[in-house]
C-alpha cells in the first residue's frame, strides 16, 4: 500500500467510528458514544500522522493530543485540553471505577456536547489532509 492507500484506510475507519458514534447516541448508551468517537478522532489523526511523516504505518499509540502534535497538527491550548479530556473516554469506558461514575456523568446532555465538538475537531483534521 502506498501513502494514499493508508491514509484512506485510516480515514474511512474514522468516517465509520463517527457515523457510529452517532448511531450508538441515538440509542442513548453515552458512555460508548463517547467511546467510539474517540476513535474516530485518532484514527483521523493517524491519517494526517500518515501524511505528515515519512512513514506510512503511524505510532500505535492512542493519546490524542501526542497523535496531533506528532502529525504536526500544531492544536491550540483550547484543543490540547479537549483532546486529553477525550482521552479519559478511552479508559474510562473500557475500566470502569467501582462507583461506575463514568457512566453516570454520561447524560444526553454531556455527550451530546463532546459529540458535536468531536465532529467539528473531526472536520478541522480533514481540512489539513
């Protein structure tokens, strides 16, 4: 696969995570919503790494905000700080504490925000593709 091919299997994972994202929110299990869309955004971001670097095959790492500045995303303080906000949904999902408050905070309203501003940091990515 040449740079082009990764990038698209990079980015059509991602489209996919998004639209799941969104399709896992209807049915209103947040907390996964959340999950997937963290996906989303580092799969994103793995197709600017892609495109940014000389290699084709990026970091197998899943810290958001260590993905963007590796693909030379250059995000701003604001940005940095919602990419580690929305790495704690990675953990948090997948290990629960025993007080379960990960899910507790995740109400309609909660991830109906961080949704939508996963789909706008989405859109920034793919404008620097």
């Amino acid at each position: 696969m040449d740079k082009q091919d990764h990038m698209k299997y990079w980015l059509t994972g991602a489209q996919h995570d998004l639209d799941s994202a969104f399709d896992i929110f209807r049915s209103g299990r947040y907390d996964w919503c959340l999950f997937v869309g963290q996906l989303a955004l580092e799969k994103a971001l793995k197709a600017l790494w892609v495109k940014n670097n000389e290699f084709n095959v990026p970091p197998k790492i899943h810290n958001l905000a260590k993905l963007a500045q590796e693909a030379n995303y250059n995000p701003s303080e604001k940005e940095k700080l919602f990419l580690l906000e929305v790495n704690d949904f990675n953990v948090e999902a997948r290990y629960p504490d025993s007080n379960h408050s990960f899910y507790a905070k995740c109400t309609r309203e909660f991830a109906e925000g961080y949704l939508s501003q996963m789909k706008e940091f989405y859109e920034c990515i793919l404008k620097k593709l």
